[in-house]
C-alpha cells in the first residue's frame, strides 16, 4: 500500500502538475450554488477552506488573495509542489493561507474544521483507502453548513477511455523514466491510430481520444492516462460512498447539468416521468444518455435540513447577482415579441420573444462582465420598456431561471465588479501582476487570475505589457517598451532577444501594428474580466 504512494509522490515530484485556479470549485460559486437549493453556507470572504490536493497552492491562492479575511490550508503529498507553492506564498506576502506536505490518509484532525472542503483531481488518482480518507475528513472535519466539492472521472464515459490508457500502459511498463513513458504511451496510440480496423469499437475509440493524447499537455497526459491509479466509479457509487461517511448529495458545480430540460423534449419527458421524483436516479440516468466522464459534486452533512429542493424557487433566484455577455445577434434589440437571438462566444445564443426577455439581455451585457442584482436589472427593464418593477419581476425571475437551468453566464452571492478599461491607463491588481511574474520566473507558466477564479493565460509578448498595466502607463508607454526590449530601436536592446521580446518584436512591423495588437491584448484582459 505504502508502495502505492511512493509511486504517486514520485510522479509528482518528478512531473509536477500545471497549478492553476479552478473556477468550479471557488467557495464562492460554491456558496451560490448552496444558497440556490437551499442551504446557507458560511461567508467565503471569511472561510475557512481545507484543499486536499493542492499541488502548488494554484487553486487555493487565488482564493486567498481575493479574501484577505478567510484562512486557507492546502495539503499535497508532493514535497515539490508544496515548496513551490511556499514560496510563492512568502513572495506575494499572503499570511492567510498554508501549505504542508503530507498523505492524506495521515492527515490528524488538528487542522480544526473547515466550512469549505475542495478535492479537485485526487478521488479517482488514488488507492481506496486514500478514498476513504476523503470521505472521513469531509465527515469529520467539515462544519456546520458546510460543503465539500469532489471531482472524480465518472462511467460510462470512462469505459472507452480506458481501453486506451490500458494500451498505454502496456506498452510503458517498466520504463522508468517518465520522458520515455510518456513518448511511449503516445507512440502506442499513434500506433492504434494506424493499425486498427476501420470503423471498429477501437478505431472509434482512439478516433475519439487520440487528439488530447496527441496534443495535451505533458503534465496531463501523463497524470491522466498514466498515473498507477486511475478508477472511475458512476455517479450512484460515488454517493453511496459519500452515505457511508454521513454525507448527502447538494449539487453539481455545473448546475446546468442537472436539469433533464436541456434534453429534447423527447428525451426529457419520459425521464422526468419516471425519475422526476429522485433526483439522484435522474442525473445518472442522464450520464447514460450522455456518456459522461467527468463530475464535480458538492456533498454537505447528511440530515442537515435545506430549505429548497431541485427545483429553482424564485425567491432563492432573487437573492443572486447575475453575469452574462447577450449582445443581440439580430441588430439592435427590439422591446416587442419578435424573435431575436442573444447570445456571445463565451456563452449559449438564447432566442427572446419577450420585451421584458431582451431588456433584461441588454441591462446584463451592459454590465457585464459585472454582476446585476435583481432590483438593478427590474431598473434597467424599466428605463427601456417603461413597465413598473410589479409588472416586470414575475417575468424576470422566470428569465433567471433559465439561463441558470443552461449554464447561461454565472452568479454570486455578493456582487463582483466589473472590469472593463476605464480610461487610457489600464490597470490589473498589483498582486495579479506579482503572482504572473513569479510563475513566470518558477516555469509554471504565465498566467493570472480574475476575480471569478478563472486562470487567464498569456503568452510571451503579453507578459511584457503585463507589468505596465499598473494604472500609471498608457499606450503609448507599452509600444516603447516592447520596442526597447526588442532592441529594435536602434538605441539598446539584447542582442539575443528574450522569448517574451522575440514574440513581440515578430508581432509587430510598425508601431500602428504594435499598437493595434496591444489594444486587442486589452480588450481580451476585458473579457477575460481582468481591468479593474
């Protein structure tokens, strides 16, 4: 057994994972999701959270940094990680979070207990006991009203995949050195690839799972297809394991996949018939219909009285502020009952046949990517269409409901602001700023972080405009400053550009192109909700 775990420690330490923040498993959309089926958790701004798994602290300092006032604990059994993490916590001057290494099977109860508990990508990554071990700190050490989130890879959809990592394996064993295991499980798929009999099961297979092998990152692959552990289980599995340790099913963190209505109505009806009663029996009916592989799943203690089932209650829906970017694909919007379509790239096109339906669109992308509480958004209905607040409400928490229902935008508890450019002077957070150039320097990758927990990744050239965006620089300030670095102003300048400098300089022939280019890159930070 204590074998199992050298081995995993070892594959960690030797290939650490790529350490980022995970928007499904944010206390904060936690607390919303709690609240929107009837359980009222503690504060996230001053929570304390338990992540078991933490790797560097990628997911859990993000969080600390938002909420100065909540205590973070992480725990990982890679000593790398937990070290990367150590420091990068010291150097962004956070004494709100820590990191310790250790196995979770031997983690003691003296941490206290926590309002939040996060395990994202251990369940299934490890032996049985180390399972068990989950469910018994959830259970022991998860407070009142508290939730804990656990992701695990989920049958049916794991069946096929399995075949593949099976092949994988077989062709790696006994290579020790992880390179050449990776290369190997990919060259045997590759192989597959070419081998197999035309529209046979396993040409459908590898057809369909050959490209992440191909193209996904080293960490992942190797960590996914590769680790000793890897055991899916279905969904009533996982809560039958959860009943065990006293803990009942809350929710998923993608809400949207919990409603049979986003089926075709052929589908849903006769699932609703016969499983609208049992919610539980209904979400794994509808991982058959399809072939998931993959859940995240929100636990509290069992017993514990909520006051709201699985449908949505519109007084629930009422305390919620609300994102979502719905310009109108028809021109502009028209506050009658002809059809038009709403929607964006970064979100599901809805068509709205209702005035009250499309001046609440209107009102959200207006703020977006800011939230809207529901008296903002009756104002905003009233200021295009004129109906008083006791007209439009009836209609408009309907509207919620429904871009809830599909995974329509997001929502909080609390307001989030928005992060649209304000004037010419751009400005990112100062510890956003400090936590991108610190992962830069260690090789974890540049990248930052938003306020709605979500990573925002930046390649070279943008990770030299990123520190001017302090508030105090313009411009005009980053076209100098890419010039200088690329030496391409005939005044200084590496001789050997910097890969951050080469990129830049291969980007821009003028500075009307430069500039362009640096205008696009800001307009990307607004929509990945980043300028404050």
């Amino acid at each position: 057994m204590q074998d199992n775990i050298d081995l995993i420690q070892q594959a960690y330490d030797n290939q650490p994972y790529l350490s980022l923040p995970f928007p499904q498993c944010a206390p904060e959309r936690i607390a919303a999701i709690a609240h929107l089926f009837g359980l009222s958790t503690p504060d996230p701004a001053t929570a304390r959270v338990l992540e078991l798994g933490c790797a560097a602290g990628g997911n859990l300092i993000p969080y600390a940094a938002r909420n100065r006032g909540a205590k973070a604990l992480g725990v990982d059994l890679s000593g790398r990680q937990v070290a990367d993490g150590q420091r990068m916590i010291q150097a962004l001057g956070l004494d709100n979070i820590q990191l310790r290494q250790g196995d979770i099977a031997k983690l003691a109860e003296s941490p206290g207990t926590f309002d939040y508990v996060i395990c994202h990508g251990v369940y299934s990554w490890v032996p049985a006991h180390v399972r068990d071990a989950i469910m018994r700190i959830c259970e022991r050490q998860l407070g009142p009203n508290g939730v804990a989130y656990i992701s695990y890879n989920t049958y049916p959809g794991w069946k096929a995949k399995e075949v593949m990592r099976d092949a994988m394996l077989f062709r790696s064993v006994g290579q020790p050195d992880p390179r050449l295991r990776l290369q190997a499980g990919r060259s045997m798929v590759a192989f597959l690839g070419r081998s197999v009999v035309p529209d046979s099961v396993i040409a459908r297979i590898i057809g369909q799972y050959a490209p992440a092998v191909r193209d996904g990152r080293d960490d992942y692959v190797a960590h996914e297809f590769l680790e000793p552990n890897n055991l899916p289980c279905y969904f009533h599995d996982f809560l039958a394991h959860a009943a065990d340790h006293g803990l009942a099913y809350l929710a998923e963190a993608e809400v949207s996949t919990m409603f049979a209505t986003n089926l075709p109505p052929d589908v849903a009806e006769p699932l609703l018939k016969e499983f609208g009663g049992d919610q539980r029996q209904l979400e794994q009916c509808m991982d058959f219909i399809r072939n998931r592989e993959f859940r995240q799943t929100l636990l509290f203690r069992e017993g514990l009285k909520r006051s709201a089932g699985y449908r949505l209650d519109e007084q629930r829906l009422r305390g919620l502020h609300y994102t979502a970017d719905l310009p109108c694909l028809d021109g502009a919007a028209r506050y009658d009952a002809h059809p038009q379509r709403f929607g964006s790239t970064s979100a599901h096109v809805a068509t709205l046949a209702t005035p009250v339906f499309k001046a609440a669109a209107v009102a959200l992308t207006e703020a977006w990517p800011g939230t809207l509480s529901v008296d903002a958004m009756l104002a905003g209905i009233r200021d295009r269409i004129g109906a008083p607040p006791e007209q439009v409400e009836p209609q408009l928490l309907p509207f919620l409901g429904m871009l809830v229902r599909r995974g329509i935008g997001a929502f909080r508890l609390q307001p989030v602001p928005g992060s649209r450019m304000a004037g010419a002077r751009p400005l990112v957070p100062a510890i956003t700023r400090r936590h991108a150039a610190l992962l830069a320097v260690s090789g974890n990758g540049g990248h930052v972080f938003n306020d709605w927990h979500e990573p925002v990744m930046l390649d070279a050239a943008s990770m030299e405009i990123l520190p001017l965006l302090d508030g105090a620089h313009g411009v005009d300030d980053m076209v100098a400053a890419l010039r200088k670095a690329t030496g391409v102003d005939g005044i200084s300048g590496p001789a050997a550009p910097s890969p951050a400098a080469a990129a830049a300089a291969a980007a821009a022939v003028s500075d009307v192109e430069l500039r362009r280019r640096i205008e696009g890159f800001l307009v990307q930070l607004e929509d990945m909700k980043l300028l404050q």
